[in-house]
C-alpha cells in the first residue's frame, strides 16, 4: 500500500489493507481449491507469508527504509494522538464521541454475538463450515451439493479463513466490524482532502448512524462489504479525475471487482460505471484505458468463479431472473402505471437506507450550480447508478409475479452502495465546505 499509493493517509493504508487483503486471502483460497489443495493452516498461511516477506523486501528497497523513523514514529504516536486530541473543538468532539461509540458496538456485538441471522445460518456461514470441514470448495460441493454453492464465495470464504486459523467455534463476526470501521475511515479521509476537518467528521457521522449500515456491522451478511468495496471504489474513481493519481484508479479498479467477488448482481452496476466512465474520458479526451481497466478488473475477480461454478455445478453463467427480467422488459411494451407504482415503492424501500444522502447531495448540486461543474462526473454516476436501481426493478416487476415483496427486501441492501457516494457528493459539492488552507490531518 505504502509503494502503490503514497498519497494515502496511514489509518486510510491500514483500513484498506485490511479489507483488500482480506479480500486477495479468499482468493487465495479459492485457487488453492481449483489446484485441489486441501485447506489446513500451512497451506493457506504459507504462501500469505511468502509474499508479506516479499512485500516488505520490496518496500525497503524502494523507500529508503529507515528503522529509527519506525521506532521514532512508533514511540511518538501516543504524543501525537493526544496533541491531536487537545486541537479537537468542542463539536469536533460532538461528533467524535458518538462515532467512537458506534464503532465499539459494533465490535461488542459482532464479537459476542454468535452468527443468528437467517440468511447467514442458511447460506453464508453454512456454506463456509462446509468449506472448512470438506478441505476446500470442490470436496464441499460433494459433501452438500446444495444450490447456493453458486452464489459469490467472499463472505463464506472469510469465514472459513477464520475458521481455519481459529476452529470450529471461532466467531468470524468480527470481520464485518472492521469493514465498517474501515468505511468509516476511507470515506472521513477522502472527505478530509477537499474539506476541514469538523466537516469530514459530519458527514463520516451521518454515514455511520445510517441504521442499515450499523444493523449489518456486526452480522454475517453481504451487504456490508458490498456497500464498502462498490462505494469507496466509486469514491476513488472520482478522487482520480479530480486529483489525477494513477494509484487511486487502481485501487477502484480492485475495490469494484471485489465487489463483484462478493454479491451479485453486480455485473449491471459496473457495466453503468463503465459506460459513464466511458462517456466521460471520451468527453475529456484523455485517459481512453481507464474504462478497459475497470473491465479487466472485473474479469481477474469475478469471470474465473462463474467458469468454476458453470464447469463444476453446471450452474448457469449468469442469474436466469436476471436474463428474464431483461427479455421482459425488452419485450413488454411500458406501463407506466406500473413503471409509477414499482418507482413509489422502491424509494419508500430505500428511504431509510439513502433517503436523507440522496436528497442532500441533489440539493446541493441544485443550489450550488458551479461546484456542479466541477463535479459532473460524481453527479453522472450517481444517476446511474440510481436509474439502474429504478429501471432493474421495473424490468423485474414484469417477470416476477411476487415483485413487491421481492423489491422491497433487496432494494435497501442494494442502495447500500449508494449512501458514500451521495454524501462524499454533497461534501465536496457545498462551496462553504471545502477547506480554506487547512492542512489535511
């Protein structure tokens, strides 16, 4: 992190190397399942080991590695953090209490609480104890040939991880604490670039009390890690046309394909992205690889599992709702009766998840017209991304027959994706925000 990305704040570094790498460990144990290597603990920690001691050679090697400056830096960083404390003001610390408090229980409750929601008894964490008591993904599908095994492997492959290091009756609950504390850090550090400090502590304040985002920072659902990979990596794609750093369209670039790595649908959000990314260098002339970059993304994290289901399970290549709802809407003329009510009742869904975010970001691209121009890029994949919502789940509607319900329990842990993208808008786009020379901290 500290070679690739040098411009990133340190908590920012730890937060996404956690994640990331949580991330780039799954993979790890999927490959060591298509090379049927069984899992154990020196199997899968051996070859994390080897490249930690190639990383850091390497980051020795090219950042003039000083031991003094790590142990100065070590040493001195309880003094640094109460200096930084002693400069907070008074709403600063308003703001900060409840924060500290939020993240603290989410730990509490995902380290004592044992894994009790439906859809992770049923699917995520089952499928992961399968994994770990089978040795790997192929011997667990002939140990429960169960129809879920096609669903993105992330989430169940973490568990397993922790299952492997810790045993049967370790709680991997916790994982999901430390993606919400590290939303909490990535969206307050990339706020904190372009705004003052009390600021970003506002907005990182209203992203952590959004109450589906602290629901499902302590249990073993999708839908925390989805929201964290999609939003922050959309949130670096705008960071890179407005600081222009290759680094950070890399690091989207990872963060959206291990998106897809963990939830589907997924393919329908990063084609949009894509498009509007398209559309914009085209627009701007330059940066014409960046779109083929995304894509290539997409396909190292996600196409080598839809291969490996489709040749293990025979499992369709992609979702057969989703290929009905695209001929249904494709083939079926518009209602816009329909269109009205599936429209009403998907923002009545998605109110409590994105509601106030959504209606702050557009208010203050209404009212502040010139920082729209600055921002127009930020502005096009938030319609897009919301249209998609809108559209898919008319297209839905048509071959579904009990769509209301249906919408109504997906909608509002998919426009969890939404929540960092709309409030980073309306941070950086509400002129009497941005940071009058202040430096960043």
């Amino acid at each position: 992190m500290a070679i690739i990305f040098p411009s990133l704040t340190k908590l920012e570094k730890i937060a996404l190397g956690m994640t990331m790498g949580l991330g780039f460990i799954t993979q790890e144990l999927f490959l060591l399942s298509v090379l049927n290597i069984n899992y154990s603990k020196t199997s899968v920690l051996l070859p994390i080991i080897f490249i930690d001691i190639f990383l850091v050679f390497l980051f020795c090697h090219n950042t003039n590695f000083d031991k003094k400056r790590l142990f100065v830096y070590i040493f001195s960083l309880p003094i640094r953090i109460i200096r930084e404390a002693k400069s907070l003001n008074f709403f600063e610390i308003f703001l900060l209490g409840p924060l500290i408090f939020l993240v603290l229980a989410a730990f509490t409750k995902a380290v004592f609480w044992p894994v009790y929601y439906w859809d992770a008894l049923a699917l995520y964490d089952y499928r992961a104890k399968i994994f770990f008591e089978a040795g790997g993904i192929a011997s667990s599908m002939a140990l429960a040939s169960l129809p879920f095994h096609g669903a993105p492997p992330m989430t169940s492959l973490a568990h397993a991880f922790i299952y492997i290091l810790g045993g049967e009756n370790a709680n991997p609950q916790f994982i999901y604490a430390l993606f919400y504390l590290a939303l909490l850090v990535t969206f307050y550090a990339s706020v904190r670039i372009f705004c003052k400090r009390w600021v970003s502590l506002l907005f990182t304040f209203l992203l952590a009390s959004i109450p589906f985002f602290v629901e499902f920072a302590a249990n073993a659902y999708t839908n925390l890690p989805y929201a964290f990979y999609f939003g922050m990596g959309t949130v670096y794609l705008c960071r890179f046309f407005k600081e222009e750093k290759t680094g950070h369209l890399l690091l989207s670039g990872t963060l959206l394909g291990l998106a897809g790595w963990t939830r589907s649908p997924t393919e329908q959000f990063i084609l949009a992205t894509v498009m509007v990314l398209s559309l914009w260098c085209f627009w701007r002339k330059k940066y014409y690889w960046a779109p083929l970059f995304l894509i290539f993304s997409f396909i190292i994290f996600v196409i080598p599992w839809k291969f490996y289901t489709a040749y293990a399970l025979n499992t369709p290549f992609m979702s057969p709702e989703i290929i009905s709802a695209v001929n249904a809407g494709m083939n079926s003329p518009i209602d816009i009766k329909r269109f009205i009510n599936v429209t009403a009742l998907l923002f009545q869904s998605i109110k409590g998840v994105s509601g106030t975010s959504l209606v702050l970001a557009f208010l203050a691209l209404i009212f502040f017209p010139k920082m729209l121009k600055e921002n127009v890029f930020l502005l096009m994949l938030l319609l897009a991304h919301l249209s998609l919502l809108v559209f898919g789940s008319y297209a839905f509607s048509l071959s579904w027959p009990d769509w209301q319900d249906s919408i109504t329990n997906s909608a509002h842990r998919l426009s969890m994706i939404l929540p960092p993208i709309a409030l980073y808008c309306c941070a950086i786009c509400t002129p009497f925000f941005p940071r009058e020379g202040e430096g960043k901290k």
